[in-house]
DNA sequence: CAAAAATAATAGTAAAACTATCACATATGC
DNA sequence: GCATATGTGATAGTTTTACTATTATTTTTG
C-alpha cells in the first residue's frame, strides 16, 4: 500500500467537529468507509459503524450531523483530492491538449493500485463514489445544501476541465455539461461493468477501456 | 392534458398482484406518482399514500413488496412506454440517421405538454425518473434483482438504440456505453438545470438544448 | 492541578418498514 | 342462488433507524 503525505482539507460547512484533529475523528471516517462500501450506503448506520470502532452512536453524530452529512464529507473529500490530482498532473504541461487528455484519464480511471492517505483508503473511496455519490444532491434538501456549499469541491473540479476544454476550443459551448457527462458516465460505466455488463462494453480484457471511450468522446466532440 | 389510448403492460415480477386490474391498484400508481414527485423518494412512505388513498398500509402491501420494488415498477413502466415511443417513431423511417436522431430526442428531452396515459401522469412520472431511476439499481440488491428481470425494459431500450448506432457505423465499438452515456447524462443535465445551474450550460433560453448537445455529441462520436 | 473539553454509558423517542390477524364485502363459478 | 374464493379494511404489533438527552468519567491543556 502506497502512502503520500499530502493533506486534504475539507470545508467546516461538512462536520460539526473536524474529525482530522481526533483519533476517534479519524477512526470515524476511515471505518466509515470500510463499513459503507460493505453495506451500501442505505444498510450503513451510526449504531453499527459505533459497534466496530467502540464507541457510541452519540460520540459520531458528535463530529456529523448524520449519515447523510457524511456521505457529503466523503464526497468532498475525495473531489479536493481529484482536484490535488488534476493540478499536479497539469503542471509544467505546455500542451492544452495534454492536459485535458491527463484529466480525463483522472476523472474517469479508476484506481488500480492500493492506496492511503493517512487513514483514507482511497480505492474503497472511490468505489463508494461511483456507487453512492449521487445521492448526496438527488434529495429534497438539494437547493438548501447547495446554498450551504456542499458541493463546492465537486463544482470546482468541473470549472477546472471546462477551462482546458475552452482553451483548446473557445467556441465550444456547452463544456459543463461535456465534463459533468462524462464525469457522471464513467462512474456508471464502472458500475455497470461490474453489475450490468450488458449496459457497457467491456467485452474485451482492454485495461482503460472506460478512458479511452471517454477521451475519443469529448476530443471529437469539442472539434471544430 | 392529452390522452392516449395504449397500454402498458409491466412484467410480473415487479408487483404481488397487478396493480393494473383494480380500482385500488390504479389509485396506488397513479397517487404514488403524485407523492414521490411532491416528497422524493426517501420521504415517501406507503403510510403517506395510504392516508391519501385512504387506504391501510397493508392493502399497499398485497401490490407491492416494497417501497423500491413500487419504485422498480414505475421506471420499468417508463421504459416500456419510451420503447413504445421509440418504435413508432422508427416505423416508415428510412435513414438511419434520422432514426437515430429522434431516438435520441426521445431519450434525452423532456414532454412538454401534460400528458396522460391512463391514470399515469407521464410527466410527473418522468420527473421522477430524472432524480430517483438510478436508484433503482445503485443497491446492494442489484445483482439479484437483475438476476429476476427488474432492469430488462431499461436493457431493452438501450439495445434498440445501440443497434441504430451500429447500423450507422459498424466499426464503431461503444455503443452501449455511449447510449447509456447519454441516457443517464440527460438525466444529470435535467435535473442540474434545475438545482446546480453552474454544472451545466443552460445560459441560452433556447429550447432542447440538451437534446442538440447529445445529438451532436452522438454524431461526431460515431463517425468514422 | 483545576477547568474545560472530549468521550462513554445509558436511556429514550418518533417514525419507518414491514408482518399478522380477523372481519367484512364483493365477485365468481357451479 | 348459494358457497367459496378473493379483495379490502381495521387494527395491532415488531424490529430497526435516526436521532436527542442526560449524566458520569476520562483526557487534555493552560
């Protein structure tokens, strides 16, 4: 398992304490994760998260406001750390069309080797965004957690691509919605490899399949 | 409202007792519709509906095993009803071009009038497919409930689709991961226009400028 | 070392998601 | 036309979820 000493931050709007300055904190969201991609995130409660890490129900609804608040921290967490990825893999890189190639791969591969920081392992992460992600903003409290910033991390990440799409193409139009497709395609793409195979092609044992489809995808698409 | 005399049949797996054959069977669609576009899905309960029908729980209970298998229901009825709408549209049409091009209308624009079939208020209905379809399967009883059928009018659909794409270019590779792509991606830019307006690119006042964008995206994926 | 902060232990609540039972009404088949 | 099956209503009960509240105990820190 490969460990990398950056740190993410994540927005105090997410947690009622900031569970990275605590042991339990930290046992809280690293467990969390474990736990939900096991359940899914609807068998997923605080009572039995409190089980395995010892502590009770109220000590965790001390540090999120539920499970709901949760599954929004994790999300945000994760999208800062795509962000971190995006400006790394964008550095010194001249080539707009470079870059734009590097992020999608970063938006739409999934990870294939184990890795943690800190306490975060990052490929369950991912595997609960592709699953569970969603359902933070598709609930009745949308326009309110919007307001509140919710998912600020995740609009950044797409303001980001949708600039390297308009340096290469500043007639293109519609970016948002070419970066949010291809965002919200390859996590169902994934999901469907993996439980409705006959939704996807992944007949052939191609590594990056998902990648490719979506690179040729937008390159095409944002063409003169 | 327009009214239109076809019938939908859904498969038997999806209810206890067909909904469709009695007064009070109706009334639970038809009401459920109601009541999931008003509260969401996660605040919808049969108690709720049955004080609106005014019916006990427990008589919801002999139609549908649960909640989600209501839910599995309603979006199976809509793919039935979009298959419907997408072989008519087919029939005495030539170009396959143009075959494709009015699938995708139909798969990524929103009705515009009121429209009714049955007791099935369809543009409620496809308001709920918007924010609650992937729900559907985004559980952990997705590979069970795939095994029984409960996804094969959305497999149905996705595989007329894809055999126009590949009517058009044989060569081409993707095609259910591009139709599922723009399926569910219409969907996100739906339900974005409405409650996170940066995530997309609705700054026009124009008109199915969603159908144009994925039309145009198809198109340029596609060719060879 | 005292005060403040964090955690544990325990209890309690309202609602959700069912299941069960029995009475009554209605439709159907012979 | 009557017995039987089927459908519906009324009511009650269970387990679990998603919290909230209170008090005691431990740990941290200034």
């Amino acid at each position: 398992m490969k460990n990398l000493n950056i740190h993410i931050q994540v927005k105090p709007e997410l947690y009622l304490k900031n569970p990275d300055t605590t042991d339990l904190g930290r046992n809280i969201v690293s467990s969390s994760i474990a736990l939900i991609s096991d359940l899914g995130f609807e068998a997923f409660t605080f009572k039995k998260l409190g089980e395995i890490i010892k502590s009770p129900e109220s000590s965790i609804y001390r540090y999120f406001e539920s499970k709901h608040t949760l599954l929004v921290y994790l999300t945000s967490w994760y999208w800062t750390w795509i962000e971190y990825r995006l400006v790394f893999a964008a550095a010194n890189v001249e080539s707009a069309v470079q870059r734009l190639k590097e992020s999608i791969k970063i938006l739409t591969r999934q990870i294939a080797e184990d890795l943690s920081l800190g306490e975060i392992d990052v490929r369950l992460l991912e595997k609960i965004i592709i699953t569970e992600s969603a359902k933070t903003y598709l609930t009745k409290l949308v326009d309110k957690e919007n307001e509140k910033g919710y998912f600020a991390a995740y609009k950044q990440v797409v303001k980001r691509v949708t600039e390297i799409v308009t340096e290469i193409n500043p007639k293109y139009e519609y970016p948002h919605m070419l970066i949010t497709t291809i965002i919200e395609g390859a996590h169902h793409q994934h999901y469907f490899a993996e439980h409705l195979p006959s939704l996807t092609n992944t007949f052939k044992n191609k590594e990056d399949i998902i990648s490719e489809f979506y690179i040729h995808l937008v390159f095409k698409t944002i063409e003169e």
